[in-house]
C-alpha cells in the first residue's frame, strides 16, 4: 500500500531503440539504475522498449521477439527492481501460446515480485502502426496494483485516446495512471501536423487526470526507426501531471532519464474539492456501452 508520508519519485526512462532487443533491454536496466541513484521509487520504460517498433510493418518474423510473461525479461527486471529497490512498469511483446500474441506491461514490486500484467486493450490499425496484425486484443480487462509505494494503474499507448479506459481504471483505485508508449510523427506530416498532434496526445492524457483526481506517467520513445525519409520519428515528451493536470515533469526529443516527486495526498484533496466521482450518474450512463445511438 502506499507509504505514510505520501510522496513518491517517479522515474521515466525515455529512450531510443536499436535492433538487437539484448542491448535495449541493457540500455533500460542503465535507465533504471540512473533513476534510482535519483530517488525514483516507481520507475516506467516506454512501450516495447526491447525492439524497434517493429508494427511498421506486417513481418511474421517479427513475432520472434515475443516472450512469454512471466519470463526471462520478467526474471531480469525482478532482480534490478529488488537491486534498486523500485517499482517497475514493463512493457512487453507477450507471448501467450503458439499464433496468440499480446501488448503487455508487467508489473514489478520493490522486491523484485511479479505482481501481474495488463493486456493493452485498445488496437489501433493505421498507416505504420499495424498493431491488429501483431496483438490480440487484452482480456485481462482494467485493474490497479498494490505495489510497496502506490497502488498504481497501467495502460498501454492507444489506450490513451479514451476515457472509458482511464475511468474504470482510477475506479479501482488507482492513484497514478501509467502509460507506456511509442508514438511519433511521420516525417511528411510534422511540418503541417505536428505540433497539433503531439499537443493532442499530451492534452488528452492530462485531461484524464483532471477528470479522475490522478496522476499521468506518460513514457515515450525517442528517435527515428524505419526507412530514410519515411518510418516514424518518435517524439518523446515523456511527462507527469498531477490531479489537476498541471504538468510537473517533461521531457524532450532525446534521451533523457525524468525524475520527479509527487504528493500522493493530493489524490484525496483533488477528489474531494472536486467530487467528479460522487456526482458521476451511473444510473443514466448505460448507453456507454453501445457503439453508436443511432
């Protein structure tokens, strides 16, 4: 449960990817270690840290990289988490047996204890993000964790879009909503779009702290993957908000390693200045869950 005095220091490992997964995962573990020696108490890697983003194309080879989990990366990241004494948030290609594959995060505890893992839910399909092709959609549906420091919530990149997805997370308790992700621009469309999505996907997020009372931990990858002139260039802007949406913490276009601490009491005094929750009218919401009124 979380700790008596209610602060907490949040890692971002915000990084650029190479193609051999051995030498990215040593990269993260580097990533981890400089944010403990910071006083990161919960520490989160960004969205299949272990490769490229290899969702650019549709490559059965690809499906080489998966793993099971728990598994190896599980067992090695259990031993840095208990090294350092931190949470980890692990995002992870997941295999769960043969020709069915996931979008998974893995959650660490301080003393290296798998605590379980989140499905990616949402799928998105678009040019250079084929992510249908690779990952089945999640059936572990939308929970939190008890770690040492927090009890925390994890979502996965194109979960980020809704607020469906944020919401039933939070309700179960969640006091942080932690986001792996890989999203980038393509090169023909920064100059004209650019800051408009980037400005989007930042806004968004912040917004789902704002209307559940939590802290945002968005982690993004950093740096250009694909064909020259092409592929996707990632663009950062890790970052950390608070119930209020104010950001604390942002990160830039390169490697970086953020640290910062948060009040985790502002959690409550969020919640009970703003009581979203207690006037939420549940009793008139059932059409939530058609795809359209038509």
């Amino acid at each position: 449960m979380a700790n008596s005095n209610r602060t907490v220091t949040l890692g971002l490992v915000q990084m650029g990817c190479g193609t051999e997964p051995e030498k990215n995962l040593q990269r993260a573990i580097d990533g981890i270690g400089e944010a403990a020696r910071k006083g990161a108490n919960i520490v989160c890697l960004q969205e299949l840290f272990r490769s490229q983003y290899f969702c650019q194309t549709e490559d059965h080879a690809n499906f080489a990289l998966a793993e099971p989990i728990p598994g190896p990366t599980t067992g090695r990241l259990g031993d840095v988490a208990r090294a350092h004494g931190v949470v980890l948030v692990a995002s992870l290609f997941e295999k769960r047996a043969e020709g069915l594959y996931h979008n998974t995060a893995a959650i660490i505890d301080a003393d290296g204890s798998y605590l379980g893992k989140y499905r990616k839910m949402h799928i998105p399909d678009d040019p250079n993000y084929y992510e249908k092709f690779y990952f089945t959609p999640g059936d572990l549906g939308f929970r939190s964790w008890d770690t040492k420091v927090a009890r925390i919530g994890v979502l996965v990149c194109w979960d980020q879009w809704y607020p469906e997805a944020a919401r039933l997370t939070a309700l179960t308790g969640a006091e942080i909503l932690f986001y792996p992700t890989a999203i980038g621009w393509h090169p023909s469309e920064r100059a004209e779009h650019g800051e408009q999505q980037k400005t989007a996907w930042e806004t968004i997020q912040r917004s789902h702290g704002i209307a559940n009372g939590v802290y945002v931990c968005s982690v993004n990858r950093v740096g250009h993957e694909g064909e020259p002139g092409g592929g996707l260039e990632f663009w950062g802007g890790s970052f950390v908000s608070d119930p209020g949406g104010r950001v604390l913490v942002k990160g830039g276009l390169g490697e970086e390693v953020l640290t910062v601490p948060i009040d985790l009491a502002k959690v409550d005094l969020s919640r009970t200045h703003w009581p979203f929750l207690r006037d939420r009218r549940i009793d008139a919401y059932g059409d939530i869950c058609r795809r359209y009124l038509d």
